[in-house]
C-alpha cells in the first residue's frame, strides 16, 4: 500500500512539472548509476543535452566493471543518494526491493510493449522496467574467415563459410585449423583476449555460465534452482577453452587485459572472433585504426557441444531494469520520471536512445524503422526472425549474487592459470551457488 500511495504521489508531481512551463522545483534533480563502463561517455553526454532541454541537472555515476552492487550499496544509503538504478533481474529485486518505487501507473511502464517483462512485486506493482532488450555471441570478422575458406592447404573442407558453422565440432575443427593457418590469415589469435583484468571477467562468470545453466533449466523445465548439478559443465569448458587455446594473449597474459584491449584486437585485424554483445559495436567502431567493416560483423551462437545446438540462436533478453528509488526526494523521483519520458519519447532523446546509446527499446514510442545503425543489431534480428532457432534466454539473472560471480570468476582465472583443476572449479560453481541462494531465503 506505501508504495502504491507512492506511486500515485511520484505520478501527480511529473504532471505537476510538466504543466509548469519549464520551471522547475527547488531541488529538482536526478542522478542516475550507470552500471555499463562502456557506454559512461554516451550517457554523460545525453545528460549534457537533457539538462540544456529541460533546465533539469543530471549527474550521471558509472561504476567500475564488475563493482556495481557494491558501488549501489555504498551510494544508496548516502545523504544524496542514486534516483536512477538498475536490477539485474528477480534476483536484484529481492535484494532492493525496499528501495524501489512502484512504476505501475507511470507512462513508462504504459508504454511497454510486453509488458511481462518488467519486474514484479507480489503486491502486483511494477518495480523495474527494462529499457533495452540485448543479444550476445561470438561475434566475428567474416573477412578473416573468407581468407580461411580460400586456402588451398585448409583441413576443413566439409564447409565453405562461417555461416555453415552450426555446432561446437565444427567450430573447434575450424578455430584449431585458422591457428595453424594465422600467419597466412594476418592474424595473432583467431580469439580476442580472453580479459581477466579486475572487474572485467563478466564476460565468462555471467555470460558464458549462462549456457549451462540456461540448458540445465531447460532440461529441468524450471526457471531457477536453489542447488544445481552443473550437467552441462563440460561443455562450458569446452567453449572456455577454446577461447583460450586459440587467443591473441597467451593464458600468463590475460590477468592484465580488458575487454577494451579484446575489442580493439578484433577491430584492428588481429582476431577473427570475439564473445561479446550488441553494445560492442559502439567498441569496434570507435578503435582508432579500426579494420573491420560493418558489412563484415557478423554473429555465431556460442556453441558448447550440447545435442541439438544447430537449432540455437544467441543469447537474447536483457539486464537492464531501471528503477526509481523509492527513498529519494520526490521532487527528484518527479524529475526521473521526466527524463525516462524525455529519452523514451521525444525526438531528440529517442534520437539519443538509438544513436549514442545503442539501446534497442521493448517501448511502442519506437517505430519499426528507429533502430541503431548497428551490424550487431541487424544480425541480431536476422536470428530472432529465423523461425528456426530457438534464442537462448538470459538465465545469468537468476545467478544468486555478485559473491557467488566473484567466486566463479576467480575459479576461471585460476583454472586458465593451471593452479585450480576444472572438476575444482565446477565445485566452487554449485557450492557458491547454493550458498548464495540460501542466503537469498
């Protein structure tokens, strides 16, 4: 009930100041913590043009890689604290629960086109909104792999491109035959880096731990667990390996690179393939001296070894849920408000949303034709438009807490070190796991 009434108080001050010709409240404004490292420039420049428009300050925060629940916590309970914050899903909701304002009532939440995408409470209010939906998979340079299929000396010959890649055998066959040919293909690596730099191993602990849990899920027909049997653990570490088998950085290096030095290695020629999302594109095009054209830039499912993977898409759903914080002054909850409205449908902010942004937004604001000039995200929609795939849904939202992914990530990089076994790590993976989720109870 408070935070209905609340909900119904944030609303009646938005029309308050939109109907006040442009005069803000005394205290009117808004801050918003940004969890994406990647696009922190974009968004404090967006802030820069929505301030100009509307009078209205905004203070864009981004924490660094990896840091976000704790940099959440810290800046939440201060005196000035975050109005703007994303969960990661059910799980972030139960934790942040008590600071999430009911958006059921607002525009945003109106403007939803599926609206059983947002987060919910059991008091049926809507506690996040997501505000782009995203894909991922191994991205990679369809130049390089036309060289590959001209060699006269290649072992793989059963197939003639990369788009006839439908399985992990085949990958491998032709990931391990381009390391052999990489002199000849003008490459140092056919993977990028494989970043373990602090605070950038999300990459393997969220998104390529998803695939074991997404086919144990679905395997199980369930939408979480609190204990799992990691069935699918081998085939995690047969993609893991891959990677790290056929890199630019030899395994002693990674400790030290970042997924802007992979992204940079990719767009400048020196690796044919690397994992990462739609949000890379921004990455790859803004490398000084990059190599790659956009026509190039394609995408492949991360494949495993799972049985009837030649029918699995990328890996598509979203993170992103925006909340407001319930405990912020109204004015400035008010002020939120008038931003989400700004960004999701005006000209100019849609205009931000697309271009600087990259998001791809589930709102009916949006027509068709307002989409990032993105190859990433137009292979995207090539693969959700193939009735014959089935895209694999992000289940690393259910993955208890930052403590279990800290956990695994270290297991990983120890493991690419040689100093911890793979049956080791697969312990730590369901022990954290269950931990974690108890504390949850």
């Amino acid at each position: 009930m408070k935070k209905a009434l609340l909900s119904v108080t944030i609303g009646l001050i938005a029309i308050a100041a939109l109907s006040a010709s442009g005069q803000q409240s005394k205290g009117e404004g808004v801050y918003l913590l940004n969890f994406k490292p990647e696009i922190d420039s974009q968004w404090k420049d967006a802030a820069a043009q929505f301030t100009a428009e509307t009078g209205i300050p905004l203070k864009v925060v981004t924490a660094a890689g990896g840091t976000y629940e704790q940099t959440l916590r810290s800046e939440i309970t201060k005196s000035e604290p975050p109005t703007l914050f994303n969960i990661r899903g059910p799980i972030g909701y139960q934790i942040w629960q008590n600071y999430t304002a009911d958006l059921k009532e607002t525009s945003l939440y109106g403007w939803l086109s599926d609206k059983s995408m947002a987060i919910t409470g059991a008091d049926g209010g809507v506690y996040g909104i997501p505000f782009t939906v995203e894909t991922y998979g191994i991205i990679y340079n369809d130049a390089i792999f036309r060289r590959y299929f001209a060699l006269p000396n290649r072992a793989v010959t059963t197939i003639s491109s990369a788009a006839d890649i439908k399985n992990f055998a085949t990958l491998k066959a032709v990931v391990e035959d381009m390391t052999v040919h990489k002199a000849q293909l003008g490459i140092d690596g056919v993977f990028a880096s494989t970043s373990f730099a602090p605070g950038e191993d999300w990459r393997w602990y969220t998104h390529l731990a998803n695939l074991p849990i997404y086919y144990e899920y679905k395997a199980k027909r369930v939408g979480d667990l609190d204990s799992i049997d990691l069935t699918y653990g081998d085939n995690y570490r047969n993609i893991f390996d891959l990677y790290l088998n056929n890199s630019v950085s030899e395994r002693r290096m990674i400790g030290s690179k970042t997924v802007d030095d992979s992204m940079a290695e990719f767009a400048l020629g020196k690796a044919a393939m690397v994992q990462n999302g739609t949000w890379g594109w921004g990455q790859i095009a803004g490398v000084s001296g990059n190599v790659v054209k956009p026509e190039d830039v394609k995408y492949m499912p991360i494949y495993t070894g799972i049985a009837g993977e030649e029918s699995q898409g990328l890996c598509t759903g979203t993170e992103n849920f925006i909340c407001i914080n319930s405990k912020a002054p109204q004015a400035s909850q008010a002020a939120a408000l008038k931003l989400l409205e700004w960004l999701f449908n005006t000209p100019k902010g849609k205009k931000i949303a697309i271009e600087q942004l990259g998001f791809v937004t589930p709102f009916s604001t949006f027509g068709a034709n307002e989409r990032p000039d993105n190859p990433l995200e137009k292979e995207a929609f090539r693969y959700m438009n193939d009735t014959k795939l089935s895209a694999v849904s992000w289940d690393f939202t259910t993955f208890p807490s930052q403590e279990f992914k800290d956990a695994l990530g270290a297991a990983l990089y120890d493991y690419a070190l040689g100093t911890k076994t793979w049956a080791q790590v697969a312990t730590i993976f369901k022990d954290q796991w269950a931990t974690e989720k108890a504390l949850l109870k």
